[in-house]
C-alpha cells in the first residue's frame, strides 16, 4: 500500500496545513455558544474527526486550534508532532506503533498549543486520525506567521523555519 493509493482509496484532499485529509464525522449534536469558551464566536459541532496523510518531506505546519486534538496512529512510519506551549517549552513526540522505541499511538494538543508534524525519518508515509471536541471550524484554525513566531521563540526557531 503507498500512501497515493490510500490518498485515492480514503478520497483525500490537500490540506491548507499540508498534508492531506477528510473529515469523517461531524457530531449531529451541537454545543451552543452559551455553553462554551469565550474563545469561540458561535456554535460548534460536539465533535469531529478526519483522516490525516502525511508523505515523505511533507510537513504540516506549525498552527493553533481553540479546541484540543487527539492524534491517533493507524498506519505507516513514525510521526513527530511538535508542539510549542504558551510558556515557551517545546515537545516533540513521536507518534507510532513502536511503544517500545518510546513511540505511542495518540496523543492529545491541549488548545492554544503550536503545533506541526513531519516524518521522523522523511521517509514514507504516515496515516493518522484527528479527533476534535468542540467540533473543528476553519474559524478555529491559526496558521503560524514565522516572523512573529521566532520573534517570541529565538530558540525555536530552526522548528518554526521549517515548520513554517
């Protein structure tokens, strides 16, 4: 299987992060304003979920969602996904069958956290899931101006180049 018969077979679509996706589930329910975050300007679905292909040296790049994301591994090579706190720590885990190796299967990006992902090894290709609660929106979605970013973080900034 090669990551271009599963972008055919999954019917997936470039991603303005990079990469590839699909949404695959959009809850039916949906959580008023009221109920959430001053973060966010309206109603939002419950939840969502895609499917998410990277190949080779493609990257998603460095960006922020008001809402949490759960990262899970189905298939292919390691997956490093970056993330840069509000405090200024960087953490980089790797996401992955081998647990042995350190690698894990999901992992969540708390909201409001930069983050980006690359192949470990850029090489392959990786298949991943997205899940999303509250619901994700393109409202939501902050992509990372690089000059602004190493301006904050000078000691992050060989990440931001080549996230960015």
């Amino acid at each position: 299987m090669t990551a271009d018969h599963l972008i055919d077979m999954l019917h997936l679509q470039p991603h303005p992060e990079g990469g590839y996706y699909r949404q695959t589930y959009r809850a039916v329910d949906t959580l008023s304003s009221d109920g959430l975050p001053d973060r966010y300007d309206g109603s939002r679905a419950a939840s969502t979920a895609i499917y998410f292909l990277l190949r080779r040296a493609e990257v998603s790049r460095l960006h922020r969602l008001k809402s949490d994301e759960v990262w899970h591994f189905y298939t292919g090579e390691p997956l490093v996904v970056h993330m840069l706190t509000p405090e200024g720590e960087r953490i980089d885990q790797v996401l992955g069958q081998d647990l042995m190796a350190g690698q894990v299967p999901q992992l969540v990006v708390p909201q409001g956290v930069w983050f980006g992902a690359a192949m470990q090894d850029g090489r392959g290709f990786a298949l991943v899931g997205n899940t999303v609660a509250p619901g994700f929106d393109f409202d939501d979605f902050e992509l990372a101006d690089r000059k602004g970013l190493s301006a904050v973080w000078p000691q992050h900034r060989a990440l931001i180049q080549r996230l960015t």
